[in-house]
C-alpha cells in the first residue's frame, strides 16, 4: 500500500476545499476534517478562512458543539497571531491558559505561539505550567515513561530554557532521556537534544555575522515547524490496513486488486516496512487505518468511481486518515501489535 502524498506537495487550497465537503458528508466527522482544512488553509497562507473556519467550529449556532473548544481556539489565536491580529490573540491566549485545559495539544499551540514570536519568558512560563498541570511531580525521576502527547511539552520547555541560558532542571533531563528513547524506538541514532537545542543560537543572536543569526533563526524556526506539523495538521501520513476477513472479502468482490494485496501476510508486512521507511527518512505522525468494504464502496460511490480502480485506496485511506481514525505508529512501548493478532508489537510486527 502506497502512503499518500507528502504534505508539502499538496495543493493545499484544493484539499482544504475537499475536506470541507467530506465534513458535509460525515457530520460526525466534521471538527476533525474542519480543523484539517484550516490547517491546508494556514499553510496555503489563506489565513483569514482559516480564521473563518474556526469561529464556524465555535460558534454557538454550530450543528454540534466541539469536542476541543480550547484546542480550536488555542489554534485560532496562533492563527490570527501569524496575520498581524496580536492583540486578540494575546487576549485568546490569556484565555486558554487561564482555563487550564487537561489536555497538551492547546497548551503546546499556545506556548509555541509565545516562543515564536519572541516572548521566551511568556512561553516558559507557559511551558512549565502545562506540565504542572499534566505531570505528576514525581514522575521527572520515577523512571516512567510521560505520557506521548506530553513530549512537544518537555521539548519545548527545553529549548526555550536554552534559549534563556537556564541549567538543566529535573524536567529538561526527562526531556533529554525521552528524546533518547523516541530516535531509539525509531531506529534513528539521536541528534542529543542539547545540541539541536544549542544555546550557541544564544550567542548567534549577539554575533556580527548575519549569516550566523539567519541559519539559527532559519533552524529554529524549521523545528518549530516540525513540532506543529506532527501535532495536528495536515493529518497523520497513514497507511491502509485490512483485516484477513475484510480483505478475502474485497478481493472476491473486486478481484481487480488482487496485484495490490498478494496475500494477507504480504500485505501486513508491507504495512511494517512502508511505516519504517517513512519513519527513517523523518516523516512524523505516522498512522494505520483500518478499512472495511462497506465504507470503501461508500467512499468510491461518493467520489464517483468504481471500487475495483486501485488508484481510489490511498486516497480512501487519507480521508479514513482526516476523519480522524488513523491509530498512532509505532504502537506505545508495551502495547498489542496494529495487526490485531493479540501479541504483543514487539513480538509481532514489531520484532526484527
Ligand atoms: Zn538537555
Ligand atoms: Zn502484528
């Protein structure tokens, strides 16, 4: 199974459009694919629809009230903050933190926020209070795992105190042995944190050479980028994934795509090893999505195309992928294999 298009060669305007109208068909579905299709627009420049599509998500009026109003919000302020609106989305960003949200994707939009456009000491501010919020104090040296999304937290806090020429406190060594343990998971050798985090961009900002200040400020910036990318937008690079009954199914159906699925257990293997390719040529928010025949005749219908045209799957697996249903790859430390055999990853699809 092919992963779908890399983000960066997408017409991001065409796909804000066709989320939009996939929201239309799965209103269920609707804040996942409007937030997909504001992020498209962002990255298209066409901020001021995206502005449009997150007071829609908002408003009282709207069919259903959102899942994640602080995220939306959170991610409008950034937003507005990028077109010159930077008193409202202070004020927005006041707002957030002030409601102190359980979950770390609004908390990571808003310091990051802050940090872009300079404010360190706001960001670190905002940085530590998010994870007093959602880490336990011990657990910087209990040895146990943080919780994933908590990472762009830990990250963040550590390069804005590096920025700020802070020592290292208990929180930037669990940043430290977190990144470890992440590039070691996905086979990488890891850059240590210190040195991505390099306070010599500290000095770079005093140094005569203007070359010196624009690549910190270009590599600062990259990663920045990177962070928000693989938190929400524009969706997880997902691959497709059919259980033994689905697929023996589909392909009785559709005997047409037969050359894309061998056998079942080429199939799972192809899944691994795309997902690990990707993995080490740096792609992030990596995902599987499970498909079932119903809704992929469902979806040809909807595209107008017939089920048996093998160009229809990746697109089919991207939009199961924008609808929100893509589970996380790798699987988290210690959990079953994506494959549903029962077995742990590590022992399954995850082994060498
Ligand atoms: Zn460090
Ligand atoms: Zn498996």
């Amino acid at each position: 199974m092919r992963p779908d298009t890399p983000a960066d060669h997408v017409d991001h305007i065409a796909e804000a459009e066709r989320l939009e109208r996939t929201a239309g068909l799965y209103p269920e579905d609707a804040e996942h694919l409007l937030l997909q299709a504001a992020a498209h627009l962002e990255l298209a420049d066409a901020r001021d629809r995206a502005t449009t599509l997150y007071d829609r998500l908002i408003s009282p009026s709207a069919p259903h009230p959102p899942e994640n109003p602080t995220l939306i919000r959170a991610l409008k302020a950034a937003n507005l903050w990028e077109y010159g609106h930077e008193a409202e989305a202070r004020a927005i960003i006041e707002g957030v933190r002030g409601t102190a949200p359980a979950d770390a994707a609004p908390w990571v939009i808003v310091a990051e926020a802050l940090e872009a456009h300079d404010e360190l000491d706001q960001a670190h501010e905002t940085f530590t209070q998010a994870l007093t919020a959602l880490l336990p104090s011990t657990s910087a040296d209990a040895g146990a795992e943080p919780p994933y999304p908590t990472h762009p937290l830990l990250f963040g806090r550590h390069r804005v105190r590096r920025l700020l020429g802070a020592e290292h406190d208990a929180w930037d060594g669990l940043a430290d042995r977190v990144h470890r343990s992440r590039a070691a998971a996905a086979g990488r050798t890891p850059v240590p944190l210190d040195e991505l985090h390099d306070p010599k961009r500290v000095w770079a900002l005093g140094s005569e050479n203007p070359a010196d200040l624009r690549a910190e400020i270009a590599r600062l910036q990259a990663e920045l980028g990177s962070y928000r990318e693989a938190l929400s937008r524009p969706f997880p690079v997902a691959v497709l994934h059919w259980p033994a009954t689905e697929l023996t199914e589909l392909l009785t159906a559709y005997p047409s795509l037969s050359t894309e699925y061998p056998s079942h257990e080429t199939h799972l293997a192809t899944i691994e090893s795309s997902l690990r390719e990707l993995s080490t040529s740096g792609t992030p928010n990596l995902g599987i999505v499970t498909g079932t025949v119903p809704s992929y005749e469902a979806f040809a219908a909807s595209e107008g195309a017939s089920p048996g045209d093998s160009s229809l799957l990746p697109l089919y697996a991207t939009t199961l992928a924008a609808r929100g249903r893509a589970a996380g790859w790798p699987p988290e430390v210690g959990g079953g294999c994506w494959c549903g055999s029962g077995r742990a990853y590590g022992d399954c699809h995850g082994g060498e």
